[in-house]
C-alpha cells in the first residue's frame, strides 16, 4: 500500500478566506484559468480550484464564515508538521501568535493557523497517521 502522506516541511495546500467568496472564485477562473467545483459547508459552498487541463485540485476560495471568520484575506500556504502541538508551542514561544487553535480536518489530520512575529499568516497542518 502507497503512503501518500505529505512530507514534513511541505507546502501541501493553499486557500483564501473572504468576503463575497463567488466574486474572488470567479476572478481567480477568469485571470488563471482554474476550473471549480463546489464543496457544501451545510447552507453555502466553498469552493475547490482546479486546474484547467486535468482538474487537478490546487487550492480553494472559502467564505470568511464560521470558523474561518477571523482569518485575514489572504493566501494561506499549509505546512505540514511532526508534531502539530509542538509546533503550536514554539511559534508562540519564538513570539508568534495563534490565530485559529487546532482543529480537526476529518479524517487527514489537524491544523492550526499562526502568525510569525513578522505578521505573516500561515497554517501547519499534522496529517492522521497511514490506515494500517
């Protein structure tokens, strides 16, 4: 069996949190080509960004809504990590902050969104360990 879990230190994902969320997934298909395709949040959809050629999906255009209320406008990469506490634990001790505390992203893994003492967003992601 395939182990597809990302490597520790990778960019694994990219979305963007934001007002009027249609308005932006539509800027993005018509400046770089992505095709769409919904994914229902129980009474509104985000939106998966596709390449054009083979679907591929790349990143993902969401309503600043619920959970993601508070997240700033604008692209944040996913990292993945060892350890996601730990990794909590040091940005705040190397003067970070967290902006959204961990969370479950169903059955891949769990993420937290933080910010560097330079201001910059980001979020680290720990994948759910392989099925055995």
């Amino acid at each position: 069996m395939q182990d597809n879990t990302p490597a520790v230190g990778s960019i694994t994902w990219a979305d963007l949190s934001v007002e009027h969320a249609e308005r932006v997934r539509d800027f993005y298909k018509d400046v770089v080509g992505w095709t769409t395709s919904d994914v229902d949040m129980g009474g509104y959809h985000d939106y998966c960004m596709n390449q054009p050629l083979d679907a591929k999906t790349v990143a993902g255009v969401c309503h600043a809504r619920g959970a993601n209320a508070a997240l700033p406008p604008q692209w944040l990469i996913y990292i993945t990590v060892q350890d996601l506490d730990a990794s909590i634990e040091r940005c705040v001790a190397l003067g970070g902050e967290v902006l959204a505390p961990a969370r479950g992203y169903g059955a891949n893994g769990r993420y937290a969104v933080l910010r560097d003492p330079a201001g910059a967003a980001f979020a680290v992601f720990e994948p759910a360990p392989p099925a055995a």
